[in-house]
C-alpha cells in the first residue's frame, strides 16, 4: 500500500481528471491521497473531492503563495470550517500552511510579515483544534521552526524537504516527518539524495505534489500521483531496501503523523 501524503488533486491543469487520476493511483496501488488546500477558494473544493473519491483525504490552509491576495477574514472562514468539519473523519491536517523565502516578491518585507502572520495564525487554528500542520518549506526552515517551538502543534509534515540534517533533526523532533517525492529522482539533488538515505526510516513520509515537482522521467511534464510507486522505487534503491519495506514503513509514518487518516486506515 502507498500514500500520497501531498497532492493537489483539485489542480487547473487537473480540469475534469481528478476521477480518472485517483482510479489510476488507486490501480498503481496509491490506496490513499492527501488533498490540502491552498486558499479560501478551494477550501470545498478539496472537502467535496475527498468525499467523492475513495481512498482521499483533506487539508484545510491557506498556502504562502496566496497569502498576499488572502485577507484576516479568510482566517475566520478558516477556523470556523475547521470547527464544522471536525466530524468530518476525512479532514485530517491544517494545510498547506507555510514560509516561502525563495520567490522574490515574496521576501519583501511587508510580505514577509503577513506570511508570518498567516502562518502564525494557522499554527493556532492547528493547536486549538489538535490537527497537525502540513507545512510549505522553501529557504524557510529556520523561520518555521521558531515559530513552532512558540506555538506548539501535534507534528505534521514538512513538505518537500530540502534543509541540512541538523534542521531536519529539529523537524523531527518536534513530532515531523519529511516528505519526499520527484526531487529524490534527479541525480543532481545530492542534498535531498542524501537525507533520504540517511535520515531514520520513522521519518519519511513519500509525496507527488501533483501537478508539480515531476520525477525525472516525466519533467517538465505533469506529475500525478500514479508515479508515486516508481518514485518510491527510487527512495527504495538510495536506502539499499525491499520496495515493500519502504511500502510499509512510509505508510505506518503517515498514519503516525496524521492521526485521524491513521483512524481510517484501520477500518
């Protein structure tokens, strides 16, 4: 069994295919998807897709990249969803929720700030309601992490890993696990290549980030998340382990770090 622990199902590029993309990871042998959201939007979106399609799940956030059109009322639409859809057993995380240092405007610093004021905010939404966080991690693990250690939330996933070892130390001590997916597959990322070698198996979790971030034999193609298996070939090789060991252990991550699809998992 795998889990695509971060995919964007709900997708421009994905218009009219979500039913035939989950069918053809679900044949691949993707029995579970994680949809997270990424701005007041889509928040139904993601919640009506979930419930739709089998094996799928939901985040609700608002993600940095969207943060300089988002207002403090999405925030409010934000939690008071969350507290309605608390019955609901497919919502399973606050996000996508995060910092990006890495796009340009976004480092301005009235943009800086409101990225750190959302993001604090949604950690808050995350802590009262007991959800984990799924995070956007792009030149901001430091940043992330403070954050973190001043407004305590159950653990997550730190999407898209790309920092040292020491702040992946940091992120897994704080109750993470790293998500891997296309990156891994290029020769050329020696940094993620070695953190997925070497970082404890109970830290990994596998991911497309579909339509974005495509393995190597795809790019610049769509992702989808019917690569995932052959991604996890990859994560497999660097480790020197069974495709099944990695099946299993991944999977035992994502039910760890996000409990209430752990819960669904088990019936």
């Amino acid at each position: 069994m795998w889990i695509d622990s971060h995919c964007h199902l709900d997708a421009a590029e994905f218009v009219g295919e979500p039913v035939a993309l989950a069918e053809q990871a679900h044949a691949a042998g993707v029995s579970w998807i994680v949809i997270p959201a990424v701005e007041r939007a889509n928040f139904l979106v993601v919640a009506e897709l979930a419930a739709n399609l089998p094996g799928c799940v939901y985040a609700l956030g608002i993600h940095p990249l969207y943060v300089p059109q988002a207002n403090e009322d999405d925030l409010l639409v934000l939690r008071e969803l969350v507290a309605a859809s608390l019955a609901d057993s497919r919502l399973v995380a606050i996000g996508e929720i995060g910092l990006d240092f890495f796009v340009p405007a976004l480092c301005e610093p009235a943009l800086r700030e409101k990225q750190e004021f959302f993001y604090a905010e949604q950690l808050k939404i995350a802590r009262d309601f007991n959800l984990p966080v799924i995070l956007h991690v792009r030149r901001s693990q430091d940043m992330l992490l403070k954050y973190l250690r001043r407004i305590h939330v159950s653990g997550g996933i730190a999407h898209a890993f790309n920092g040292s070892e020491q702040q992946a130390e940091a992120f897994i001590n704080l109750g993470f696990a790293l998500g891997f997916g296309g990156a891994m597959t290029f020769t050329r990322a020696l940094q993620i290549r070695r953190l997925a070698t070497h970082l404890p198996h109970q830290a990994i979790v596998l991911e497309t980030d579909a339509p974005d971030i495509s393995p190597a034999w795809l790019h610049p193609a769509c992702n989808s998340p019917m690569q995932l298996p052959q991604i996890a070939a990859v994560l497999a090789q660097l480790r020197g382990q069974p495709v099944a060991t990695i099946a299993r252990q991944t999977s035992d991550n994502v039910a760890r770090v996000l409990p209430r699809l752990g819960s669904l998992m088990m019936h």
